[in-house]
C-alpha cells in the first residue's frame, strides 16, 4: 500500500500481540478450503471445528468413516502441506 497505510492483513500478520487471533483465522481457513483441498468428499465429510490441532470431521456413514480413518496420514499430510505449517495433528470422526 502507499503512503505508508498498513492494510488489515498486513497487521494481523505482521503485530506480534496477535498471534491467538492469527491461530483463530488459520482455523477457520481450514475448514473454509477443506472441499477445495478435498474437492471428492463433499458428499462425505464436512468439517466441523478444530481444536488443539484437532479436526473434527462429520462423516455421512460408518463405511466412509472406516475408510476416511484408514486414510488419516494422508489427509493431515495434504492439510499440512497446502498450508505449508502443521495445522492438523490428528482427526476425530463423527457421526
């Protein structure tokens, strides 16, 4: 930006102090792209909240459930590398 404005963007990322509202915003993020990074489990899964690294994934049946779970590296790792940092540590899956 000119004239030496900061955009809001930029000081969330940049103030030291904000570092639970950036965690908070990184979250959401997640769960915002999760169909985008898994764009064929739309009709599966739904993300439901993150907490302490966290995901907590809605699935429509005990089959896809079993084969989401045996598939959870996989999903964590593709998480964690679009994102470029561990976001995701482990994932719960829910009814």
């Amino acid at each position: 930006m000119h004239d030496g404005f900061l955009s809001v963007a930029e000081i969330i990322e940049k103030e030291a102090g904000l570092e639970k509202l950036r965690a908070a915003l990184k979250k959401y993020d997640v769960i915002k792209n999760f169909h985008k990074i898994f764009p064929d489990l739309k009709k599966i899964a739904a993300p439901v909240k993150i907490e302490k690294r966290i995901l907590y994934l809605k699935v429509d049946n005990a089959t896809w459930r079993s084969e989401l779970k045996f598939n959870q590296a996989t999903i964590i790792e593709k998480i964690n590398t679009f994102y470029k940092q561990e976001i995701i540590k482990t994932i719960k899956f829910q009814a």
